[in-house]
C-alpha cells in the first residue's frame, strides 16, 4: 500500500525490474537507499545503514522487523522472507567473537540465504515514511516542522494539535498503541498547542521542546528522572513503547520495496512490550 502520493509514483515497477518473482539484490539495496535517503542522514557510531548482510540469490520476499535479532531471523526464515528490513541493525556493539547468539543469528542468515538491511535514524526523520511521520499522521496532527537535530538533521516532528485536548490524545495514543501505552505523565497544557512526536529514546527531545513552545511530547520510552522533569517544567510526556513506535517506518519501507518489484511482503513481529 502507498504511503503517499510520491511513494505512489515511485512504486511503478520499470521494464525488467520487477517479475513477480525475483529480483536482484542490488536493485532492492538501491531503491531501499534512495527511498530512505539514507545517506544524507548521520546516524549514531556502529548504526551502518544500509545492507548489513547480503545474500547469493535473487530477493523473492520482503520482510520488516524492528530489531536484527536471533527471533526475528528465525521467524523471517519461517515464512519465507530473504530480504529483511530492520530498524535496530546487527552492529551497535563494539567488536564481538562471532560465538554463541552471534554464530547462530549468523548461522540462520546463511543458511536461509537472507539479507538484512538497517535503517535507523533516516527512518525516524523521513518525512513521509519515516516513524514520527506516520505516528503524527495517525493520531491526526499535521506536521508544522522538523525539530531536535543530530548533528544537523532534525529528527523529530512539531506538530499542530488542531485543538486536540490532552484527554483526547491520550484516547488516541491508547488505540494506537493498544499494548504498551499505560498513560501519560500530564503537568503541561490541558489543551497543548503543539506536540511534539520522537519515536524511540525520548530524553533527547526533552531539551527542545522549551525553545519550541511546545509542552507535549509523544515518545517511545522515558526515563524515572524525566518524571520530575516534568513536573517541574510542565509537561506533558507520553511514552507508547520504544518498539511499538518504530514499527511504522520498516513496515513503510518494506511496503513501498514489494509494490515497487512485484514482491510479496511479511511482517515479522517479536510483540516486545518495552
């Protein structure tokens, strides 16, 4: 399904490309690339973006997962997928021995011939298939702009609340997010004028949203120290999950990668409650 009327256009499959049945590896890696601008979007040290692990044949299945681990592979394998678009990759760690867990999330990838592409930080700032973008589009808040950079790029999504009360969006928050949203810590705004959505690790938001005017911030997971921030500084803060909020922007990109090639698409999940 198309995300957007641009994502609508590029999903025309060109002569040759696109079989319905395989396609080459480098064909998915590119468009995977250019859709997510990954280059242009600095990441975090051990994030390398892009193909992680590569594979002998031709791509015949997309797959999204959050996170680059041994369930997730093994799941991907039972269903057949050989191309998996993860948002947390295989290599934030330093250097390890390629032994235990590591030999067997290597192990499953060889022998099941599948290729795993990362996407982290180009897939939280995207603006149309990117996390913040999505989750803003669901809980029915325009994007105004782009705020809280790393170094340089903004990664986070100022949005208009159209007069959306706090009660209110903590409603919408609760059907978006069904198993991890508990309730928010309110000390802001009962009816906030902007909100301010970052995907993930919310702390590094936290110190924008002053400069913003905005007191209202809708995030993965928080701190036990940024409760007494928000009390002293009125906020309003609402973590939904670190990884039920970046779900959206893999599970995007692997739809768009599908719809592009001819390809059929799987989604593989862990249901982490975090």
């Amino acid at each position: 399904m198309c995300v957007s009327n641009l994502s609508c256009a590029e999903a025309v499959v060109s002569p040759g490309e696109g079989t319905g049945g395989a396609v080459l590896l480098e064909d998915v890696v590119r468009f995977c690339d250019e859709r997510s601008r990954r280059r242009h979007v600095p990441d975090f040290p051990g994030a390398v973006n892009g193909l992680q692990f590569a594979k002998r044949g031709p791509v015949r299945k997309i797959g999204a997962a959050v996170d680059a681990g041994l369930v997730p592979f093994q799941r991907a394998a039972e269903l057949g997928v050989d191309f998996l678009i993860v948002h947390h990759g295989l290599f934030w760690r330093p250097q390890q021995p390629v032994t235990g867990v590591i030999h067997e999330k290597y192990r499953v990838l060889f022998e099941n011939d599948i290729a795993v592409y990362s996407c982290h930080l180009p897939l939280d700032a995207h603006p149309e298939i990117g996390n913040n973008a999505l989750i803003a589009r669901h809980l029915g808040l325009p994007v105004a702009r782009w705020f809280v950079e790393h170094e340089g790029v903004p990664i986070a999504a100022l949005c208009d609340s159209r007069g959306i009360s706090r009660s209110e969006l903590s409603a919408r928050l609760r059907m978006l997010f069904p198993h991890t949203f508990k309730g928010g810590i309110e000390f802001g705004s009962a009816t906030p004028e902007r909100v301010a959505v970052l995907s993930g690790s919310g702390g590094s938001g936290l110190g924008y949203l002053g400069d913003a005017g905005c007191d209202t911030l809708v995030t993965g997971e928080l701190r036990q120290e940024h409760f007494n921030m928000a009390q002293e500084n009125g906020w309003n803060l609402y973590p939904c999950g670190h990884y039920a909020t970046e779900t959206f922007g893999v599970e995007a990109l692997a739809g768009e990668v599908a719809e592009r090639f001819g390809l059929p698409m799987d989604v593989v999940r862990t249901d982490c409650p975090l």
